[in-house]
C-alpha cells in the first residue's frame, strides 16, 4: 500500500468521524430545543399566568408567538405534525360555536366577547399553524371568566385543558423553530442552528407533544396504585368500577343501559359488567402505567392510544362521560404515529427523552389524575323545576349549559355536606371507605347540611341560568340545551317533559338530594337500593 493511499484511508475515516460527531451533536441539540420549549411553557404559565385571562402582557405574548411561528405554513410541515395540530384546532372550533351563546372571556368591547372571533383564527390556522393558539387560549379565557363571576365553572376540567397547553406548547414549537433557523441565517459559523431540519424538529414536537398528553394517563394509572388507606392492588382487586355505570344510569345519563332499557337487556350489561370487572380494572391499569414507557416503540405507542381510544369509547357508553376531545386528538396521534414509522421516526434518544417527559410533565402541565374508588353508596342531588301550575318537573343537567358538568357531577353534594360520606357519582379516595360502603352503607348516614356559601352559589347559578334560558328560548319557550358541547350527557329521552316545557312557565327551582345504598343482586336481575 502506498503512502498516498494510506493517506487517503485516514481522510476517509476522519471525514466520517466528524459525520458521526455531527450527528450526535445534533440529536442532542434537538432536545435541548426541546427543553427551551418546555422551560417557555413553564414560564409562560406559572409566571405569565397566560392562560389565566386576557391582560395586556399576555396578549403581547401571544402575539409574539404567533407572528413567529407564523414563518411556518402548514404545506411548509409535515402531515404527521399537521395532523395534532388540525385535531386541537378542530376541537377549540367544534367547541366554541357550540358553546358561542355562553361564550365571554370577560372584554369590555362587545366584538371581542364574539365567539366568532377565536372562530375566525382557528381557521387561519388550518393554513397558518401558530393561529391555533387563539381559539384555545380563548376557550380557557371564557371558562375562567365565568368561573370568576358566577363562582361556577371548571377553568381546570380534565376533558379540555389539555387543549390549551397542547396549543400553546405547539406554537411555542414554531416560534422556537422560527428563531433557531434565523439564527443560524445571521451566524454562518453556527452549524447546528443551521443544519435543524424542519421534518426531524417536528417528529421530536410529536414525541413531546405525546409524551405530555400521556402523562394524564401514565398519573391516572400511578393515583390508582397509592389511594389512601389502600395497597397497590387494593383499587384493581377490590374496586366495584360497575357501581359507576349504575348510578349514571340511575341518575339519567346517556348510557348503553338506558339506550337498551326498552328492549328489557340492560340488566344483561350489569351482569357483563361484573363478570369482566377484575378483567377490567387490570386492562385499565395496565394501560395506563403502559404510557410511561410507550414511546420508546412507535409502533407500540400508537397500538396504546388506539386502547385508550376504545376505552374513552367503552366510558361514553357505560356512564355519559364524552371526552369527545381526548378521542379526536388520539386518533390524531395514532395517524401521526403511523407515519413517523414510515419515514420519520424520531431517533432513540429522543424518544427516550419523551419517556421523561411524561414523568415530569406535572411540572408545568395541567395533568389530571383520574383515579377513586367506586362505592354502592350515593348521594343523588337534583333540581326540579316548579311551573306555575305547581307542577315539578325534574331538570337534566344539560339544561344548565356551560356549568352542566358541574351539576352533572353534583360538585355541591361532596362528602361535607350528604347523607353519604362519598363525593361524585359514589365515588371515595378512601379504601376504608369503600369498604364501609360495601359491609355497612347504611350506618354511614349522616345529617344532611347545605352550607350557606354553598346555598348562595346554588341560587346564583339557577338565576343566571333562569336568566339564559329565557334569553335563548325560541317562540315557544323551548331551550336547545342538548346541542352543546357537553363533558357529560343526559338522557334527552328521559327528560322530554322538562324540554317540552315552556322555560316562561317555570317560577321556581327545588333542589333535593336523596341517598342510596345501592347492591347488586344477580338472582333479582339487576341492582337494588335503599334509600335514604
């Protein structure tokens, strides 16, 4: 071999040397983008407080980030991008012209209280992705603002607030994207700004955008294994999840049980219900923990969120409660999966990096833990309406609109103040408690009290739900409340006396609450209660 060629050898391996070294160094480069993400997230809501209502510093801030994210359109991005982003913007739309008659984010200006407004952006951004900011940071400002006035709302609920984070935290993504590559335009010597490719920057924002998503799921499973007063097994052994699809069809949710009532098969799903409950609870579980490690598998990731899919399905069906926006936005995800398995799929280290994302997201995210003990003992709250003909007439909690989550969920029948020492739906964080409920409900019974804060907020929201109704009521003084972007559904079928009723009509409400010792008995065909 001569001299030339060996000096050619060691060209050859230098020159792929430093392209490894490029490589590594952009890999890690990429998630510490990634991290100045999150760290502006964080800033943006704990110090900001951005999402929290519309002052002048916070309108500043988002206009900053949308005009530099704004550089990137959506042909400029790849579909498995695209796709999280059309799925939150389709949400924040579909909810706000549902929901536009009780729209208000709090503005002086009567234009800008328009729902039409944040409408408007949403579809910019199917074209201009950093617009899909405002449609949800503007859905948050409206719940916050009603919540501040009337004292009821829920700024926090688990079925949307991962719509705003999500969005803030996307378009933070392009803002971030916009600058590292002006950076990179301005320093030529700035090798790594410069060589960031878009279609890698946006498979890294999926895996996060994930990865945050997840953690609802992967707390949710973790709540489950340390309940108070219980072992790690206590909640997937013990727990009666059936009791919850009972009550919310006592009470006259949309469930598979009401909708098959008439055909006499409904006590059939009760049976089924506690013959897979162990089954169940462990499917669930697992499920749920499955989330922290998913998404060191793509494949496996997207197999997952199909899962939870099914399961948010199954939950409609059993007990009324439609996270309609989780579903839209997991499909999203599995799209998106499906096709950074294909061609983009993000690199190990990163995916890995996600991993610890869905562990530290509580840090600056809105996570929900979704996670109790379902009891036999409930406390049943309802309103009835008193017409002028002394007739009571029972009212669903979709009447009551933006607050129906909060009547659905009888948020003013917890453990303080029922019969029953257990909060919505039955539901307890107590093992000990639990067990009472099931040995000895009925010696759990309690005086009844009703605060007079709590008294003054209920009287609060039925005059200002008295007060909507009659301003949205068409001729005949009936309310569409049912075509409403509920959380949580009543039966329409079921209540079809209160909406044939002429709201004009109604002169008082009745608030009653009634609590249940509720068993199920297989040899008498279905549930029983005693009633307190």
């Amino acid at each position: 071999m001569t001299m030339l060629e060996q000096t050619r050898l060691d060209n050859s391996d230098l020159v792929s040397a430093d392209g490894l070294l490029g490589r590594f160094q952009g890999r890690y480069f990429m998630l510490l983008l990634m991290s100045v993400v999150l760290a502006l997230f964080w800033v943006l809501i704990s110090k900001f407080a951005i999402d929290a209502g519309p002052t002048p510093t916070n309108i500043i801030c988002l206009f900053a980030i949308t005009l530099l994210g704004a550089r990137w359109r959506s042909l400029d991005l790849p579909a498995f991008f695209n796709a999280i982003v059309f799925s939150l913007n389709t949400c924040c739309i579909i909810y706000l012209v549902g929901s536009r008659a009780t729209y208000d984010p709090g503005f002086a200006n009567g234009i800008l209280n328009s729902a039409w407004l944040p409408v408007a952006a949403g579809l910019i951004a199917f074209l201009v992705p950093s617009f899909v900011i405002w449609p949800a940071i503007a859905m948050q400002w409206s719940k916050v603002h009603i919540a501040d006035a009337t004292g009821w709302g829920s700024p926090g609920t688990a079925d949307y607030i991962i719509v705003p984070d999500l969005t803030i935290l996307l378009a933070l993504m392009l803002s971030v994207l916009t600058v590292v590559r002006l950076m990179g335009r301005v320093h030529k010597n700035l090798d790594l700004t410069a060589s960031i490719d878009p279609t890698s920057y946006c498979s890294a924002s999926v895996v996060i955008v994930a990865a945050v998503h997840l953690s609802n799921y992967f707390y949710s499973g973790i709540f489950k294994l340390f309940l108070p007063n219980g072992g790690p097994l206590t909640w997937v052994l013990q727990n009666k999840t059936y009791f919850l699809s009972i009550h919310a069809s006592d009470m006259g949710f949309i469930t598979i049980q009401n909708i098959l009532k008439g055909l006499g098969v409904h006590f059939e799903i009760t049976r089924l219900l506690l013959l897979f409950n162990e089954p169940i609870n462990i499917a669930v579980l697992v499920g749920q923990l499955m989330a922290l490690i998913c998404l060191l598998s793509i494949k496996r990731a997207a197999q997952l969120t199909i899962f939870f899919d099914i399961m948010h399905v199954g939950i409609f069906l059993l007990s009324g409660i439609f996270f309609w926006k989780w579903i839209i936005l997991n499909a999203a995800f599995v799209f998106s999966f499906a096709q950074l398995g294909k061609r983009s799929a993000p690199h190990f280290s990163t995916r890995l990096y996600g991993c610890a994302v869905v562990v530290a997201a509580p840090l600056a995210f809105h996570v929900v833990k979704l996670a109790w003990y379902d009891t036999g003992a409930v406390n049943e709250l309802t309103f009835q309406a008193v017409t002028m003909d002394d007739r009571t007439v029972p009212v669903p909690s979709n009447f009551f609109l933006d607050s129906s989550i909060d009547v659905a969920q009888q948020s003013f029948a917890r453990p303080y103040n029922g019969f029953l020492p257990t909060g919505t739906w039955g539901t307890t964080l107590y093992a000990d408690i639990m067990e009472g409920g099931a040995s000895n409900c009925q010696k759990q019974v309690a005086n009844f009290s009703l605060s007079d804060t709590d008294r003054a907020r209920v009287s609060l929201l039925l005059q200002r739900q008295q007060r909507l109704a009659l301003e949205l009521a068409d001729h005949n003084g009936h309310v569409g409340y049912d075509i409403y972007p509920h959380h949580i559904w009543s039966s329409p079928w079921l209540f079809q006396e209160f909406s044939g009723l002429d709201i004009r009509s109604v002169k008082s409400y009745m608030l009653s609450i009634q609590s249940f010792c509720v068993s199920v008995d297989l040899e008498r065909s279905g549930p029983t209660n005693a009633r307190r």
